[in-house]
C-alpha cells in the first residue's frame, strides 16, 4: 500500500496495491497496523457508513462533530466518482481554513484519512454514486455541525454553483462566525 501525504498535515491518501488478473482485480483495502503506523494513531473504527447519491451534482456537507464526538474518516468511492473536500478548522494549524480537494471513484480502491479536526465534504461527479467511510467515533446529532458549502471565505471550487443540497446544508454556519473548537 501507498501512502500519500499532503501540504495540510495530518490528512493522508491510502493508496491499496491492486492485484489484476482477467476476472477483475484484488486489493487490500485497509489493514489496521498499516493504518496506525501511517497515523501514529491508536484509533478504532466504530460505525461503518454508506452514502448513495442518483443524481450528478449533489453535495454533501461540510460537516464535522465537536470534540468531545468528534470523528476521523476513512473515506472512498465505490461506485461512480466524487470531489470530496476538506477543510482544516484546527485553530494552532498553520494550514488553518485551507482545503484539499481530490477526486475519488470506482476506478481505483483510494481511501481519503480526514483526521478530526476538518470539515468534511463531497459533490456526485457522475450520477449513481455510493460513498463508504469508516469513522472512529459513533454519529451524534447533538454535536454535529456544519458549515454552509459556498461559503465566500473558504473559495471552495465544487464544480457547479448550483449543486443538488440538503435543507440542513443550505442553511449552515457561516465560516467566518464560526468559532472552532479544535486546537
């Protein structure tokens, strides 16, 4: 397996070596050592999640949970191709407010590691598309927030400007009066 490293620290791109033959291919798609050596984390994945999205152009986030719920993502894209975005809201980071975009998609079995500590979000590039992401700590309505998509501060680049969201994405907080509560 390949591990990626980006210009934000902290964030990091599984890369699992494909074994190809004519009936498809094989691939480890996450090994725990690999994964606390790569990290230095002890961390355990709890909840398994799916996402399936029909239609191009939807969006999803930018979430995140607070601290004391806070949750890593292991994230990839199973079937069709996705943007997935985020954004570093840890206060001290020297990368504070910056982004990473990278495409991920059926084409390859790459997992994006967003760390707590970031923001976390996605647009549908092509429609049908099923997103799954291992967290390492349980869904908590009461500590997830979010972050309006097309917030002016942040600059993000999605693609479209009118993308497909949900009621509680369009009326997130903006960046700017957000304090966050990551160090």
């Amino acid at each position: 397996m390949e591990i990626k490293k980006f210009n934000i620290l902290g964030p990091l791109l599984f890369q699992p070596k494909k074994q190809v033959d004519d009936r498809g291919y094989f691939a480890e798609t996450f090994k725990q050592n690999t994964f606390k050596q790569a990290t230095g984390s002890n961390l355990l994945f709890v909840q398994d999640n799916l996402s399936v999205s029909i239609k191009k152009g939807t969006l999803r986030g930018l979430h995140f949970q607070m601290p004391d719920q806070a949750q890593g993502k292991l994230v990839s894209c199973r079937k069709g191709s996705i943007l997935d975005v985020i954004v570093d809201i840890r206060k001290n980071s020297d990368t504070y407010a910056k982004y990473i975009a990278i495409e991920l998609s059926e084409k390859s079995p790459d997992q994006l590691w967003v760390p707590p500590g970031f923001l976390h979000g996605y647009i549908t590039t092509q429609n049908n598309c099923e997103v799954v992401y291992k967290v390492t700590n349980y869904y908590c309505p009461k500590s997830e927030s979010t972050i309006v998509w097309n917030d002016k501060s942040l600059d993000i680049n999605w693609g479209t400007n009118n993308p497909i969201v949900s009621e509680k994405d369009k009326i997130g907080k903006n960046f700017n009066s957000f304090e966050s509560p990551f160090l």
